[in-house]
C-alpha cells in the first residue's frame, strides 16, 4: 500500500501527468474522449482554473500515481451539483490511489458547499470504477443502454452516478 499525499496539481506536473493519461485514453475503455485526443487537447480539458480544482496523487517520493479534477457539474439554478474526474497510473491501479483521491474529491465539494456530487458517465463494464464509486456512497441513477462503445465488448451501459453530499 502506497502512503498517498494529495495536493493542488501544478503545470510542472504534466509531464508526469500525460503519460499514464494517454494510456488510459488511448485504451478507449473508461472515457468518452476521443482516443486520439492530442495532449494540448487533454491538458486544456484537464488543468482547470479556479473555480475549478485538480489535484494530483503522489508517493512520500513525490514520484506521480494519479490525479482528479473537481468542477460544479453545471450552473445557475443546479450550480450546487459538482462533478470529478479521476486516473490512476495503471501501473499503480488496486492500491488504494483512487479511493483516497475519491474521498478526497467528496471532502472538497462538501466544504465548498455542494449539496450533490453527479458522474456524468460511467462506463458500465468499468467494475472497478463503478465499485469503488459505490463503496464511497454512490448509487446508480440510471443507465443509458449501449452509450459507450467499449473496444472489447461493444456496446455497453453508460451509468449516470450521484451521491448526496
Ligand atoms: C477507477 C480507478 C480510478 C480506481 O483507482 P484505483 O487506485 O485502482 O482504486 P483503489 O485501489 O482505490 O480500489 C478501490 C476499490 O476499487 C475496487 N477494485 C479494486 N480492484 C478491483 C478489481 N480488480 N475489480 C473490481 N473492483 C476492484 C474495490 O472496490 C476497491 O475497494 P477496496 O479499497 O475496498 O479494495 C483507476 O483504476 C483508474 O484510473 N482507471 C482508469 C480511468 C477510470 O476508469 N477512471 C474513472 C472513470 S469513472
């Protein structure tokens, strides 16, 4: 088990940052970016300016295991309904990186004052991101049937996922 230290990402990190993002991205199996995304593309989408936060997940080495980004989901009248995103170096999936940065993530919307957290889309053959979600409090509103195109197993289920805060 790695002790994971949490903190505010910085642009420096990036290049620690977009290795094991590209892979992910590239593998098409977890997100509905392009899986050709370019990495300014990715940078821009996943460096968020305040109000906006992302944080990244180190070893007491400070060497990179993952990182997330937390964001109102949307505005005006729902404005109290954030949203996170999350990767883990695959390399140092299964110990424990993504649940930190999970309760991480809720603490922080909590304290800013959401009231909901929504994933928008959770892709239904993602077991261990759909597990860990619900360990953490989140329940499975509904389920779009075949909105994600997995490489391996075709169509599946895209899950919209919430959790009170
Ligand atoms: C999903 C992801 C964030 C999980 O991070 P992680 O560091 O591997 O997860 P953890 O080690 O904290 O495991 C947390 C939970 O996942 C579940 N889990 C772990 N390994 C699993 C496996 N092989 N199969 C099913 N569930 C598993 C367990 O519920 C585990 O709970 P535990 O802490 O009680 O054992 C990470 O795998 C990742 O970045 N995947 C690619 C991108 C992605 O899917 N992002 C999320 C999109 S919604």
């Amino acid at each position: 088990m790695y002790r994971v230290l949490i903190r505010e990402a910085a642009n420096d990190d990036w290049p620690q940052i977009w290795p094991f993002m590209s892979e992910i991205i590239k593998a098409g199996e977890t997100y509905s970016y392009d899986r050709d995304m370019s990495e300014d593309e990715a940078r821009a989408v996943w460096l968020l300016d305040p109000p906006g936060r992302t944080v990244v997940a180190t070893d007491d080495d400070g060497s990179m295991l993952g990182t997330a980004k937390m964001n109102s989901n949307h505005g005006g009248g729902a404005g109290h309904v954030a949203s996170a995103s999350f990767m883990v170096d695959p390399a140092c999936a299964g110990r424990g990186v993504g649940r930190t940065l999970g309760e991480h993530v809720i603490a922080w919307a909590h304290a800013e004052g959401y009231r909901l957290m929504q994933f928008n889309a959770v892709v239904e053959s993602n077991t261990r991101a759909v597990q860990l979600w619900r360990s953490l409090g989140f329940e499975v509103l509904g389920t779009l049937p075949e909105g994600f195109h997995h490489p391996e197993h075709g169509y599946v289920g895209l899950h919209v996922m919430y959790r009170h805060l």
